[in-house]
C-alpha cells in the first residue's frame, strides 16, 4: 500500500473517512495530494484493500476548509503544456472517484473553491455545514475550471445557473447551494460530521447490491439517450433478482422485520 502524506484514512462500521489533510494550506490541491486522491480510489476500488467499505465520507482537516481548489502557488510558473498536464492530473483522480462503486458522500464544512468544489462533485452528493462557501473564482486568476467544473456543475445546476457562477467567480452560502441543487443536505456546523456519519450509517445499512447498482444505472444513465438509460434499468433491476439480498428484502418486508442484508 502506498504511503499516504496528504490524506488520512479512518474506518469505521463499513464507513471509510477520507481527509485531505493540508489545513495550513486550506487543503488546496497541489500535484501530490492529486496523485494521492487517485491513489486513494485505488484503495477503494475492486482490487484495493478498502474495497470492502459500503460508504465513503471525502471531506478536509482543519475545520476551514473542505478544499480552497488548486495550489496556486503551485501553478503560478507552469507552461501551457504543464498547466494542461496539471489539469489531467485532477481529472484523472476526480473520474477514478467518480467511478467508485460505492456511494461517495462529500462533507463540506468552510470553504469548497475551484478545484475543491470540482472535487466534491465528484462524489454522489455533497452535504453542507450552515458555514461553508462555494464557488469557481477561477476566472479571478485568468484560468477557467479545470477539473471538471465546466462539465459537472453545468450538469448539476443547468447551464445557466453554471455559466452565472463560472463567470462572476463568486462565492455563495450553503442556503444557496441547496437552493440550486449543488447540495443534497444542509446541517448545523455544530456536530455536522456526526450527521454526516449518521447519513452514511443509514446508505451502509440497505443493499449493498441495490445501492451500488442505482449508482451504476444513474451514472451510466446521465449520459445517453433517457431510452438507453431505462434500459439499463430494466436488465439491472431484473439482475438484482439473483441475489440473496433481494429474497431478503421482500421476505422481511412480508415478515413486517428489519432486513439483514449479506451483500450477496
Ligand atoms: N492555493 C494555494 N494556497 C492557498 C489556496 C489555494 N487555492 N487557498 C488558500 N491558500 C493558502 C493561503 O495562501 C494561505 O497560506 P499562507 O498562510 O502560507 O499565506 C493559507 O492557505 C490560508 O489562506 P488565507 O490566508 O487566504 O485565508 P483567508 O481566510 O484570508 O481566505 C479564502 C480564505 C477566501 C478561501 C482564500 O484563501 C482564497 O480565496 N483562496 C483561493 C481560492 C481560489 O481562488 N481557488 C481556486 C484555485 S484555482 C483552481 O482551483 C483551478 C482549477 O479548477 C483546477
């Protein structure tokens, strides 16, 4: 296993807790915490040793940040060539994420800029503290997102909502992100790590069969046609009927019991 510098990992009852943990620097990701984040979905992905865990948590050390965006003093000097290698770097880590077959839940509390924001929309949903900041002040610093905000936040508000955001760079509140779709939940920053984890405890809890095939579906679905995309649905729905846990399901609803899923 590769050793980790700017991420820490915690796990807890099928619950694994990742940390950008470069609080001095709000978290902002240089070259290494990207090789690391991508690093990190090794971990969790099929072959990794934390293949095992039924529900992410990514979130950032310090209590100011989740993550301020791209190390801009890391970047202050690059060539064009470098700058879109720098670009590719984030990419590659934020779609290996993405790909995860378990739910990623980002935990925001303080800032979640640029690269950061880019970052939590790699996961499944962001949840927000009352406290925490979200933007693409990109073009303040003569550059555009460049690690998939284009991309994913114009799929995640619309276009135009993304555009406004994209081209005044400014920063909104929490109140305002889950007003516009950007977050699924907002908390109390008081005791909103806790929440998050009860959130979490809840996902771990159903199908691990069902939950991580609904990721798939909706994934592979944002993309294509809707006829396509009811079509996955349909043969990953009748798949699920090969599986334990479905017998389970409907017996314990029948039975009027709590189910006890195996994941087979
Ligand atoms: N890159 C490098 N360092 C950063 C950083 C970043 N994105 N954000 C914060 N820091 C550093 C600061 O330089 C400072 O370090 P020093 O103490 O060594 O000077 C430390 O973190 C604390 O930051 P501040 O003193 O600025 O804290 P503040 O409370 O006054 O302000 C803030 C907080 C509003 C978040 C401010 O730090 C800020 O605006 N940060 C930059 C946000 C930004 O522009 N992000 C987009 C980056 S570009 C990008 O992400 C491109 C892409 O899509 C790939």
């Amino acid at each position: 296993m590769a050793d980790f510098e700017t991420l820490t990992f915690e796990s807890a009852d099928g619950i694994v807790t990742v940390t950008v943990n470069r609080p001095q620097k709000l978290n902002a990701l240089n070259e290494q915490v990207q090789r690391e984040l991508w690093a990190a979905a090794q971990r969790l992905g099929p072959d990794g040793d934390l293949a095992g865990a039924a529900v992410v948590i990514l979130t950032g050390a310090g209590g100011k940040a989740f993550v301020a965006g791209a190390d801009i003093k890391a970047m202050i000097d690059m060539t064009a060539i470098q700058g879109r290698d720098f670009s590719a770097l984030g990419h590659r880590a934020f779609d290996a994420i993405e790909a995860l077959p378990m739910p990623v839940i980002a935990a925001v509390d303080g800032f979640a800029l640029g690269g950061g924001l880019e970052l939590a929309m790699s996961a499944d949903f962001i949840y927000a503290s009352q406290a925490s900041r979200f933007g693409q002040p990109e073009v303040n610093l003569g550059v555009i997102p460049g690690y998939g905000g284009t991309q994913r936040l114009a799929r995640l508000v619309g276009p135009a909502k993304a555009r406004e955001l994209i081209y005044t760079g400014e920063m909104i509140d929490a109140a305002e992100a889950l007003r516009i779709g950007l977050v699924a939940q907002v908390f109390p920053t008081e005791g909103f790590m806790a929440a998050v984890r009860e959130r979490a405890a809840l996902i771990a809890k159903r199908g691990a069969l069902a939950v991580t095939s609904a990721k798939r579906v909706i994934n592979a679905g944002l993309d294509v046609p809707i006829e396509r995309g009811c079509e996955m649905e349909r043969q990953a729905f009748g798949l699920l009927f090969g599986t334990e846990d479905r017998r389970e399901g409907m017996s314990a609803f029948l039975e009027r019991r709590d189910p006890q899923f195996k994941g087979r």
